[in-house]
C-alpha cells in the first residue's frame, strides 16, 4: 500500500507482532501454471503463554495446506475463520486456481468440498518443511518453488474422507 502498512489478500491482520506472512508466484512452471494462481506462506513466532489470533477470508478456489503436521486440501470456504497461532510455526499454501477443483478433488464432485479440510497425500512435506528452514527469504522462495514438481497436486485428496 502507498502509506506502508501490510497488504494482503484473504490475510485479514497482516503485521501482528511474531506473524510474517509472504505471498509469491510460482513463475513458468509447466504443469502447474495453469492450475497454480499463487504460493503463500505464514511463518510465526509466538512467546510461550500467548496466542495471535489470524482472521482470513478465502479465495473461492482450493488451497493445498502444508504444515508439520500434515497436508490437507482445504476447499473454499465463504465464512470468516479464525486461527490461533501459538508457539514457533509454519505453514505454506498453494492457492490454485478455480478450475483446478475436479483436478485435486479426484472422484469427489468439488461442492461435495466445500467448507471442508481433507487429508492430502502426496504433497512433498519433508520437501517443504527442508525448504522452511531457509532464514533468507528469497532463498526460501526458490526452494520451495523448486519442490513442487508437476503432477504432485493431481487427485491426492482422500475422497473417503469426504462427509465422515
């Protein structure tokens, strides 16, 4: 913005203390270009006893959530949420386009999705979470560009999961 404070789109309080939040394009990569609209990153840093509460609005398109904990397909959701950040974290997010919905969501019919979080095989983890430890952000940048290689975000989605 032209008066210096944080942009962001669906972040909703960009700047909290102990939060940094980067957002990037992926740049020509055959294979994913056409279904990757950008790669968002959360990294945190919270003192032991407090929480930052992080609002945000999604885009009406999928999201591949990376985390140490896991990997889910989130599907667009048109309620505000609300996380709560603790601890020293991070978190990485492919933003795919809205079309790329019957690509990730393999057999299930992506409104069958929608407002939910399913487990995702597939998405290089161990890879990501190699490229988090870069402190340089540019660096970090171009890791984790290098990591995601065409074809990994293809029909990953535990569709049993779907519903139960």
């Amino acid at each position: 913005m032209a008066d210096g404070s944080p942009a962001s789109r669906g972040h909703l309080n960009p700047g909290a203390e102990g939060v940094e939040f980067d957002r990037f394009e992926l740049g020509p990569a055959p294979g994913l270009d056409e279904l990757v609209r950008h790669i968002w990153v959360a990294r945190w840093s919270v003192p032991e006893g407090e929480t930052r509460e992080q609002r945000m609005l999604t885009y009406p398109a999928f999201n591949v959530v990376m985390q140490p904990e896991g990997a889910m397909l989130a599907a667009p959701d048109p309620k505000l949420s609300v996380v709560s950040l603790q601890g020293d974290s991070w978190v990485v997010g492919v933003l795919f386009r809205p079309a790329a919905g019957p690509v990730l969501c393999g057999s299930s019919p992506p409104r069958d999705l929608l407002g939910l979080g399913v487990p995702y095989e597939g998405a290089p983890l161990r890879d990501v979470a190699a490229a988090m430890e870069e402190t340089d952000a540019v660096a970090r940048r171009r890791r984790l560009v290098a990591v995601l290689p065409p074809g990994w975000c293809r029909s990953s989605a535990r569709s049993e999961s779907v519903g139960g």
